[in-house]
C-alpha cells in the first residue's frame, strides 16, 4: 500500500513557563552567544517537534471477499515509537468495535461487502513530552476474481406438490452442506421447476433444481497468505480454478451414490425423487453487487463492490446507479431500496434514505420543466409582431428622411430639364447688350429677321449661351413669350 504525506493540519507552539518573556529571550540570547563563541551551530535549548498532528493518505485497501484473515496495519511505512495507542474509526454514524492487535493492526474476518468503507486509524504518543499523533486514511473495499459453476439436476417424481417438493429441497441441502464444508464451496439454490415429462405425461413428471455453485466457501484461501497483492492475486485464481474443478467432481460422485431421495411425513405420502441428470456450466460472472472497474489495476478482470448509490444484480457486469424513487445506503447492494410510500428522489445515484422527498415537490419542478416549450410558443408571436414593427418604423423613417431631402433637387433637376430642352428648341445663340426698358417683346419671325438682317455674316453657332443668356433664358421659361406689334418693330429700327 502507498502512503503519501499530507499537509500539516495543527501546529502548536507550547514553550515553559520560566519567568514571563523576558527571562526566556535572555536565556535564548545566552544561549546563542554561548554558541558562537564556542564555534558551534546554534540551536534552543528544547528539541520541539515542529508538528504535533499529521494527516496521512494511505490510498485503496482491497480485500477478498471472504477472505479468512486480512490485517491493516495502521500505518504503511515502519514507525519506531515508544508506547503508541492505536484508534480505528469508520465514517458511519453507528459505533462498531474492532478486532486489532497490539501493533494496531486492524483484523478482518471472512470479509463481506458490507465491510468496505472509508478507515482511519490515528496513532498516539510522546516525543520529547509533547504528545504527537498521526492519522492515517484507507478507502477499503471488496473484490473477488472470476469464476463459478452453474448446476441443473432432473429429478422424476409421480406428482408435482409444492409440501413435497419443498421437503425434499431441504433434505437436498442438508446432504449437501457437509460436501460445502469438505470443498470450501457455497452451494445456493436459484431455482425450482415441476412439469410433465415427454415419456408419460400423465404419470411422471420432472423436478428441475438450479444450484449456483460459489468457490468462496470457508477458508478457501487457506493457501493464500501473502500480502502483496499481485501476488495473493495470482494465488486466488489457481485456488478458485483448482476449487471449481474439485466441486464438480465431488458433485458428480455424490449423485451417482445418491440416486434417489425418499421423502416421508406424517402428513404427506411416501415419494421418490429419482436422479437422472447432472449438467455443469463454467460462469465468468461477478456477484450480486459487484461490478467490472478498472480500479483494481492489478486485476482488471476482477470484481469491484458497488459503492454507495448503485447497484448490481446478481451476475451483472456493470454497476449501475440507483433509478429515480431509490437508493443504497452501504456497499455491495443487489437491488437499490425504494422510497417510502409518497417520496420519490431528484435524481439518480440517491445514497440516503434523506435523498427521498415529496412528489409533489418533485412535481411542480417537473411542471415548470414541461411549461417552458409552453411559455416559448406563447411568447414566440409576441416578439415577431415587436420585429416586425420595428422594421417598419425603420423603413417609415427612412422613408421620411427621403421625402425631406428630396424636392429640393427634384425641383433643380426639373429646371436643368427644362432649361435644356428650351435651349435645344430655340437654338438661341448669343446676344448682345440688352434692351432698354421700353423696348417691347419681339415674336419668334422678327427675331430671326432681326438676328439674321444684324449679323447676316455671321454664321449660327451652336456653343452654350453665355451666364446673361443662360439667366435670360431662365426667365424667359418661367414667364410666357410676349408677342412684338408692328409699332414697336418700327421703334426698334
């Protein structure tokens, strides 16, 4: 087993009372001028232990099942120390008392499931008259390699009566315990069957009786004294393999001398229980609260006890936490335990009885669970209606910012338009000064006659019209074309 050293947990400080603090630092300062003089490491006059209380993790224990004798001792590594006292303890709220020996070793006899656990043993003594003491932490727990026999007997009988059946059950296994004791075996009965036979169904009928055959008997291990687990390990599979073989033919020699099994009583008729087969089959199987880990590195094939809640039928590879409405309190359960009429558990893997509350409670979570999607779909339209009018206020606004930034340059670009196509239309060329005040509008015919009689040599030129033209023609757009009369073509010349 390895130990590894835990941190210091509590560190007194306990110094002799010698007069007050005074007459202890001039003890101290002679005491180191005495030193340096001499040549000599310094050091107080007390030898103290620096710690007064260690916290040690001595790692997994694992034990066989029904193992004849495993002792623990409280310590891993070798400690020479004057009078010790050793205290063992077990993390359960009941008191158990244990077998340990003077050197504090803790004693385990035919170890069950049910004996895993949390250990701590502290050992207790003086140094330099201070007491010291150190705990030292195991988790124990229980195994056992593979292997055992499945065995099916064919009894015939005339009737099928369970009274009678179940008599000759129990004188089966009465014959059959010392053979158990003989072998180091354990012989457990499964199952019963009565129905008809093929040969004559009306008069004879068959009795099928499973046994399970269990090399973990009494001192079985006998063999097996080492404490190193590889070791002790490869010693229990030869002792299992060697013990199987054993009880199959110690089995098949017992029912060859016992044919037959007469039953009588007082109060049921004579009946003969006749043998006529015997059939054997090799299991690899863990027992009922055992299951396949790998925290048995030295044996991954063995079986490991179930902790606290879970569970594993018998010959179940796996453990497997306790469904919802059960738990297991201790190692190596079977089958979980069911809450109290009314109580159900949160969750799985309950390991306390105080794990089971109300279903109502249990309920109303569970409903509030279920109205979720409920409150999802509800809430779902509400906020694609609140989308929906965000986009459109979006756009509204977009909208809006559109309609205000935009007659101002529709309007210039009418204008531009309009300008163009007047300019296009007229071929308006440049002119010269302007008229005066007086002088009236001139129609379309005496405007060309008086451009063309004015600047007869000169050709059209269809250059943009300079910025007084181009202001001309703004106005002349906006305001209609005045007509010219005869008197005022007259004035003009």
């Amino acid at each position: 087993h390895t130990a590894q050293r835990g941190r210091m947990l509590y560190v007194p400080r306990i110094w002799p009372d010698l007069g007050g603090p005074k007459v202890l630092g001039i003890m101290q300062i002679l005491t180191l001028v005495l030193c340096s003089c001499s040549g000599k490491t310094a050091a107080l006059p007390w030898d103290f232990p620096a710690n007064s209380s260690w916290e040690h993790h001595g790692g997994l224990v694992f034990i066989h099942t029904e193992s004849s004798l495993y002792s623990l001792p409280c310590s891993p590594i070798e400690m020479e120390v004057a009078h010790p006292t050793y205290r063992w303890v077990q993390d359960r709220a009941a008191s158990r008392l244990f077998s340990v020996t003077k050197e504090g070793r803790l004693l385990f006899q035919h170890f069950q499931a049910g004996d895993s656990g949390n250990y701590s043993c502290t050992i207790s003594y003086m140094k330099h008259g201070v007491p010291v003491s150190q705990t030292f932490h195991y988790s124990i727990f229980g195994y056992h390699v593979l292997g055992g026999l499945d065995t099916v007997l064919l009894f015939h009988n005339k009737l099928c009566e369970d009274e009678r059946t179940k008599r000759f059950l129990r004188d089966l296994q009465d014959k059959l315990r010392q053979l158990e004791i003989k072998q180091h075996c354990k012989l457990h009965l499964t199952a019963t069957f009565c129905f008809p036979s093929l040969n004559n169904p009306s008069d004879d009928f068959i009795v099928q009786v499973q046994l399970e055959v269990s090399p973990f008997g009494s001192h079985w291990d006998e063999h097996c004294n080492s404490q190193d687990m590889e070791t002790v390990t490869d010693c229990y599979r030869k002792t299992v393999r060697h013990n199987l073989g054993q009880v199959q033919l110690a089995l098949t020699r017992f029912f060859k001398e016992h044919k037959s099994f007469l039953i009588t009583g007082p109060d049921i008729p004579s009946s003969n229980f006749t043998n006529e087969f015997v059939g054997f089959l090799k299991t690899m199987q863990c027992s009922g609260g055992y299951g396949q880990t790998k925290q048995l590195q030295r044996c991954l094939d063995c079986c490991i006890v179930c902790p606290p809640g879970t569970s594993s039928p018998p010959k179940a590879s796996q453990c497997s936490p306790c469904p919802v409405g059960t738990y297991s309190p201790i190692y190596g359960v079977a089958f979980c335990t069911p809450c109290k009429d009314g109580m159900i558990t949160r969750v799985p893997g309950a390991s306390s009885m105080t794990d089971c509350i109300k279903k109502e409670r249990t309920k109303q979570a569970v409903s509030i669970v279920h109205r979720i999607p409920a409150l999802i779909l509800i809430m779902l339209p509400a906020l694609l209606a609140l989308n929906f009018l965000f986009i459109l206020s979006s756009c509204y606004w977009f909208y809006r910012e559109y309609r205000v930034s935009s007659p101002r340059a529709s309007k210039i670009t009418g204008r531009a338009t309009r300008m163009e196509m007047v300019t296009s239309f007229f071929r308006i060329p440049r002119q010269g000064p302007q008229a005066g005040p007086d002088a009236g509008p001139t129609s379309d015919t005496s405007d060309a006659d008086t451009s063309a009689s004015q600047g007869g040599n000169e050709e059209p030129t269809d250059r943009a019209p300079s910025p007084a033209v181009t202001s001309n023609l703004a106005a002349v757009t906006d305001e209609p074309t005045p007509v010219l009369t005869q008197e005022d073509r007259k004035d003009t010349f």
